[in-house]
C-alpha cells in the first residue's frame, strides 16, 4: 500500500488494496478462485478478504508475523506523537496506527462466519499460528476453521 494523504491507515483500507489485488488474480485463475496466506497483519486482512469475498477466496491461511495481535479488544484513550516524516513505505504512522487497532473478536468472527457461509468447502480458513491474541483465538475456535499446522492447510487449499 501506498502512503496515504494524512494518514488514516486503517486495516479496511488494506483490505480494500487486497481486494484490488485479488480482483487482479481472479481473472487469471482457472476456476475464479484463489487462496490467500496471511502472515501478522495480513493474516487479519487475509481473514477479511475470504469474508468479504468467500466466492473468490478458496481458502485463507493464518501465519504468525508481526501485527497480528493488533491493539486492544475494547475502546481505549487516544495518545499523540510525532515522528519524522516518512518518503517511502512502510510509513512509520502506519506501523503505529496499525499496532494500536481495535480489533474486538465479534468483528473478525463475523468475517468467518461470511467465508465460511459463502464457501465450498466446510473449513475454508486454517489456523497455523502459535500466537493467538484474543480475537484470533475466538477464530479458532469457530466451527469450520482448522487449527492444522501450515503444511496440512496448503496441502487443503492448493
């Protein structure tokens, strides 16, 4: 993603160039369908993307990586502060705003319930991380997602 004008990097908007990107694909892929591996913060975003477009995502992966625990799980005070400006991604504010995301568990489980709801298949996510912040451990515990280590997921989805 580029640097947006002001700031304002938000995981929606990620997922909103992760939806362009997909779009890309789609018309390339013999079926229509693609799986997606996200690793910290785009295994949030992966988990989004196969709600918001279970008919295009074949199955979503879920890897430990930097981001993923995002920020608190409830509404918190603001802070403020101020960096040096940024010429290139990442930019510093991004990385910033992006660590301190609400990321309540009822939010990304509706996600789930869509990609599972809109999915050919009966587990169409897997969960291969070790970490699991509160709204991923909500995740993985849906029914209809796997907790497999990654090798069985690719071996499900490819």
């Amino acid at each position: 993603s580029s640097i947006p004008s002001g700031g304002g990097y938000t995981a929606e908007l990620l997922l909103g160039d992760a939806d362009a990107a997909l779009a890309a694909l789609v018309e390339q892929s013999p079926d229509g369908k693609i799986s997606v591996l996200g690793r910290g913060l785009g295994a949030y975003i992966a988990l989004q993307l196969a709600g918001a477009r279970s008919a295009q995502v074949h199955g979503a992966i879920v890897l430990d990586g930097p981001g993923l625990a995002g920020g608190p799980t409830g509404p918190t005070s603001q802070s403020f502060f101020s960096l040096p400006p940024a010429t290139q991604t990442p930019d510093p504010y991004a990385l910033v705003e992006l660590g301190r995301d609400l990321r309540p568990p009822d939010y990304v489980r509706s996600f789930v319930q869509l990609a599972i709801a809109g999915s050919d298949l009966d587990e169409p996510i897997a969960v291969c991380s070790v970490f699991r912040p509160e709204w991923l451990a909500e995740v993985a515990g849906e029914h209809g997602v796997m907790d497999v280590p990654l090798a069985e997921a690719l071996a499900a989805y490819l």
